[in-house]
C-alpha cells in the first residue's frame, strides 16, 4: 500500500496544472500515487497529465467522469484511492515546499 494518495480533480486547468504536478515531483517523500479525476478537459490539460504519467507510470492515474460538481469528482478520486492518507491538492494548488 502506498503511503500517500494525492487527488487533483481537473477541468480545463491547463493553465495551472504544470505547477501542480512540479510541485508533487519535486517532494522529498516518493511513497504517493497521484490521482487526476478529469471532467472531460478540452483544452490540453490531459496531454500534460499524459506526459507526466509517462515518467511515473506506476504513480500516476487518470480517471474521467462526467462533470457533476467539485464534491463528487472528490470522491470519485477518494473511491479509486489506495493510500493510507489522502490529500486533495486542487488542480490551481500546489505544496509549499518539497517536504
């Protein structure tokens, strides 16, 4: 079991989202899956989440769900989590440091 799930729900936030997923790979700790629960993102947010995946592609995993609200796409994150914290780190956040 790994450690830490991180759920980041997403739509359209390829704006932010490379800072997000900077800020996941550069923590001190390995022991995390990183979970993108997407509403169908339109405008290349998936394709940056892709190349990441394909850097740590036992880590990270994509799921994508019609849009019904921030609470619901949260657990649905929840739902496919493994982790034995859970931390949801929105798409527009990102950690404050690396530890």
């Amino acid at each position: 079991m790994v450690k830490f799930s991180i759920i980041t729900c997403t739509y359209n936030s390829r704006s932010f989202i490379e800072k997000n997923i900077e800020s996941v790979k550069s923590q001190s700790d390995s022991d995390f899956e990183h979970i993108f629960i997407d509403g169908f993102s339109t405008d290349g947010t998936l394709e940056v989440i892709k190349q990441y995946q394909t850097e740590f592609p036992n880590q990270i995993k994509i799921f994508q769900f019609k849009p019904e609200g921030i609470s619901k796409a949260m657990n649905q994150g929840i739902g496919k989590s493994v982790g034995e914290y859970l931390i949801h780190l929105h798409s527009d956040d990102s950690f404050f440091d690396n530890n």
